[in-house]
C-alpha cells in the first residue's frame, strides 16, 4: 500500500504504525452515547473518525454506546442515524450497539475475578471516596480487597442474578490503591442497577462501567485507533491495563484530541436538554440549537460544516473557536451559490405619484452575479412598492445615502426615486412615502452622470408574497458559556432576542420556494425556508447568516 502523507498527530501515528507492520489497516468508530441529538462538537470527531480511516483505506464503525440504562432512548438514536448520514458519512452494515456485547463484557469480567484481577466490594458511596484517598494522599484498600476468587465469582454471580440492592456492592478492579493516578485505584468494573434497558430490556441488573466497556467493545470491533476527546486522557492508562489485564492480542490504541469549543455556544448535552425540556427552544431541531438538526434547519449544507471541521483541525491542546469561522463557511458556499432575491423585512409602502396606475414594468435583475450561468430574471415593477422601514430617514444624518426628504436613491434594477411628501396617522406613524421617479434612469442607470450613492431592495405591492422571516442571535450572551461566573447560573445568560419573527414581503417567487432552495436576501443574508413550519404549510423563513464577514475582516487586519 501506497500510505499517504500525515497531515496531524493523529495520522502521524497512523503512519507510524502502518511503516512499522504494527498495523496492517485502519479501524476507527464513532461512538455516540444515545442519551440526546448530535451537535456541531460530534461533527468535528464525526469528521476526523470518517476521514481519517477513508485517507488510509480503512473504514469506521457506528457505535452506540448505550452502558447507561436509564437515559438512553430510540429517538436519539433514530437522529443520530440521520444526521451522520447527512454528513456525508456511510459505516454501511457496521453498526453496533456496546449493549450488544453484554455477554461478552460479562464474561471478561469474570475472567478478571477468575485471574484475581477484581473483585466485589462492599464499600458504600461516601466510604468508597474516603477509602480512595485524594490527590495528595494515597488511598486503602478496601477491607473486601482480599476475597478469594471463588467467593468473588460467587458474589458476582449472585449480584448479577439480582439477589442484591442497588449499591450493595459492586466489582472493583484490583490495581492500586496508591496509585498517582484517581482512575488507578480500583475503579468500578460493574454495578447493580435495577433499570430497563432500551435493547436489552430486563435482562440484566447489573451493568458495565463505561472504561471497562469501551476497551473491550472496541477490542471486539478490530478498532485499531480509538479517537476520543481529551477529557479521557487520564482514563487511557485504565483503557490499556483492561486489555493487559485480559492478555488480549492486537489491542486498539486510545488517541484524544482537543474537542470542539465555540464562543457563545453551549455543547453539552446535558444542557442542551433543558433547553429542549424547559422549551427555551423549539426543540432539538431549532436552528439556534449547536445540533446537527438545528444547523440543517437554519440552511447549513453537509459541505459547509465538513469544511469548518477541516479549517479547525485537529490537535491536543483545548481552544476556543470564532464562531465566526463557521458562518464564514456556509457564506462561501451560498455566495457562490444561492439564488438571489428581494425581501423586505419591516415593510413601509411607498407611491410614486408620477407612475400611470396600473402600468407595470419588466424589470431584468441577476440571479447570482457570482455566477452568471444562473441567468436573469423578471419582476414586475408598479406604483406601489415595500422599503425597508429603515432605509427612509425624515431627519437623517450626514452620510445617509437611502430615502429622505429631498434624496435620490436607487432602486435596485429599476428606477431612481425621490420623496416629495409622507403621510402619517394621528400618532405620525408613516402610512406612506410618496415619491416621484426619473423615467430617464430605467435599470437604475443614471441619465446624465448625477450620483445617487444608494441602493435600496424593493417588492412590488400588488405581486408581494408575505412570509415570516427569522432572525437569529447566539442563544447565550456569553462569550464562553461553560465559564459562568460562581454567583450566576448558565441559564442567567440566555439571549432574550436570540430570534426575532418578522412579518415581511418578498417578491412573488418566493412563494414557490422549496426546502432544497438558497436565497441571499439582497442586503439582509442568506435564507431558507424553515422545514418545521413548512410540513403545516406555512411560508416561513430562516436567516442561515448574515451577509456581513467579521470573520474575512478579522483575517486580514
Ligand atoms: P456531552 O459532553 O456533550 O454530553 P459526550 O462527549 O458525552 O458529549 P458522546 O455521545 O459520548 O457525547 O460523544 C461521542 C463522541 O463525540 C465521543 O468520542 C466524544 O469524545 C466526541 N465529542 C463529544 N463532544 C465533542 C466535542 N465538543 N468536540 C469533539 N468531539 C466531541
Ligand atoms: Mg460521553
């Protein structure tokens, strides 16, 4: 085999292991636990799992780690299916589930005992901690330390048969009491818990702990290198006397790597969750949400998070990422890409008194200037028109180059106006701006060389389509949600504006939108239809990004 060049520390091991005979083929996995949806930090091991066995030619597991009876549930699960497929990512048959190799791992289990390498103890939970010492102070060993083995199988046998009560007792690994490392000193192998599983049912009381489950389910499944995040760094020597202990042959080999953290991003799941269960959001789906779910519903392609995922790459110091760098991503993409379009957020009509009533004009504008291949389009053009309530001004400041009293704008592709006069209620709230056009500057064009600096978005009155559109925030005001001051609580800093719904009016076509479609809004983003609200038939819109670039300025200076 021709064995490609390494482009992290990871393939460098790779690499390493391939030269030397110590491997013959690459063998990850990807092992959610099923206890909620995916997010963006899953799609960055998702990545590196995928394709850094496809780079060698080796090929990668779906694994569920489902150890943890009482929270794991179908629908998880069914969402994690999706969205790695989504991806872009195929583990063709090889899906598995770790409660799969219960009787595996048990039997392993007894094989400890069985080589006095565990056994049952009957410490209970404050006297477990005490008896394992502190970081500065070595542990003792527990008084059940020293049961023979026959005893021990005994014990298990009977722990596993449900004579005992949760917290009874449980299976400890014999290593060291003393040892530098916490994980070390006689780590839990297996517990009493009388719960259902959602595979196994009934069928056991008694379940593995996750550093004793893992080793061996990727053991089982030829995992040659085990990619996990940092946090397990510690666990890794654990990982490894598991499979001593066991004399097992060709180990798999644990490698962590520095996990995903973005700035206003909350990625645990645990959290996550309550923001589902206490309905700050619309679900695990909403596109606020850092979800896999969420990002497709708010117009993120495959594409665009496999390449933020390629940009951050991969090392084994912990970062903060620029969320800014994703939305980079998508805006490439749809630059490049999306359909453009007339939308106006926050309505206000406008009558050019100098236009015939009822005459309409064809009006030529650019699908995607990007990419002239998508051709033009016609919209039709009368005396009645929506601005954007923002781009007129009665008493604007220098340098304001929209509508006012007695200024020239353009609007886009069509004509220039200027305003002659507004009415407004009693309240002087405007009802409507009455403006006169110049026949002479048809498609925007100037006549006689005069500069009209700016250009506004329009939408025919009469052909308007109305619609919602959402606007969306980071859902957390703080920069780094995970570092909430000691006084506060993480949910102090939800962004009370996070979405904003906007009754709008968009030209006539976009009543024909489907799900697949792309829009840049002229001047607001980019924009999909929302696919929830579409199922109940509802034109709703979803702001995927700004169209502004802080992260490109950012870069440059
Ligand atoms: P959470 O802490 O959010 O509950 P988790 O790590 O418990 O997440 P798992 O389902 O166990 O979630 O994760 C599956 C895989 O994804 C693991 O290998 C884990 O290391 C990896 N992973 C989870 N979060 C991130 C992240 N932020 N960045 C990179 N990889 C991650
Ligand atoms: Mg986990």
């Amino acid at each position: 085999m021709n064995i490609p060049e390494p482009s992290n520390f990871i393939q460098e091991i790779i690499v390493d292991d391939l030269k030397t005979g110590k491997r013959n083929a690459v063998h990850t996995r990807f092992p959610p636990e099923p206890n909620g949806y995916l997010h963006i930090g899953h799609a960055k091991s998702i990545c590196l799992n995928f394709s850094t066995a496809a780079k060698f030619g080796g090929k990668t597991n779906l694994r569920f780690d489902d150890t943890n009876p009482s929270k794991e549930e179908i629908e998880y699960v069914d969402s994690i299916r999706e969205d790695v497929r989504w991806l872009g990512f195929d583990w063709e048959e090889r899906e598995y589930f770790a409660s799969d190799y219960y009787d595996q791992i048990y039997d392993f289990a007894e094989q400890l005992i069985l080589k006095g390498k565990a056994y049952i103890c009957e410490l209970k939970g404050d006297a477990v901690s005490e008896y394992r010492g502190t970081l500065t102070e070595a542990g003792k060993p527990s008084p059940w330390r020293d049961r023979p083995v026959s005893e021990n199988l005994d014990l298990f046998r009977r722990m596993k048969a449900g004579e005992f009560e949760e917290g009874a007792c449980f299976l400890r690994a014999k290593i060291d009491m003393a040892h530098p490392n916490m994980n070390m000193r006689d780590p839990a192998v297996y517990r009493i818990k009388k719960a259902s599983h959602h595979r196994t049912g009934d069928k056991w009381c008694i379940y593995p702990m996750y550093d004793f489950a893992h080793p061996i389910s990727d053991w089982i499944e030829n995992i040659t290198h085990s990619i996990c995040t940092l946090e397990f760094e510690a666990h890794r020597p654990l990982y490894d006397w598991f499979l001593q202990a066991l004399e097992l042959k060709n180990c798999p080999q644990q490698i962590e790597f520095a996990r995903l953290n973005l700035t206003y991003t909350m990625m645990s799941k645990r959290r996550l969750l309550e923001l589902v269960q206490n309905k700050v959001v619309m679900g695990w789906s909403d596109p606020r949400m850092p979800t896999i779910s969420g990002l497709r519903r708010r117009g993120y392609s495959p594409s665009s998070i496999r390449e933020f995922c390629d940009r951050i790459g991969i090392s084994k110091a912990d970062s903060m990422v620029d969320i800014n760098l994703l939305y980079f991503c998508i805006r490439e993409e749809l630059n490049a890409s999306a359909q453009r379009a007339m939308a106006v957020l926050n309505p206000v009509k406008v009558v050019i008194d100098n236009w015939e009533e009822g005459r309409f004009d064809e009006i030529e504008v650019e699908n995607n200037p990007e990419n002239p291949a998508q051709g033009n389009r016609k919209i039709l053009f009368g005396r009645e028109i929506y601005i954007e309530r923002d781009d007129f001004m009665e008493n604007p400041p220098k340098k304001y180059f929209r509508l006012h009293p007695d200024g020239e704008v353009r609007l886009k592709g069509a004509y220039f106006i200027k305003c002659v006069r507004v009415d407004k209620d009693d309240q002087g709230n405007i009802l409507e701006i009455h403006c006169t056009y110049d026949p002479a500057s048809r498609g925007g064009e100037s006549p006689d060389g005069r500069k009209v600096k700016g250009t506004i978005q329009w939408v025919s009155v009469p052909h308007a389509v109305s619609a919602e559109v959402r606007l969306f925030d980071h859902l957390f005001t703080l920069e780094n949600p995970a570092d909430v001051p000691e006084d506060k609580v993480w949910s102090d800093y939800l962004n009370p504006n996070s979405m904003i719904k906007c009754e709008a009016k968009l030209e006539p076509m976009m009543g024909k939108a489907t799900l697949a479609d792309r829009y840049q809004f002229m001047r607001l983003g980019y924009f999909c239809l929302d696919s929830e609200e579409n199922k109940q038939g509802k034109l709703v819109f979803n702001r995927t990004v700004e169209l502004k670039d802080s992260w490109g300025k950012m870069q440059a200076k």
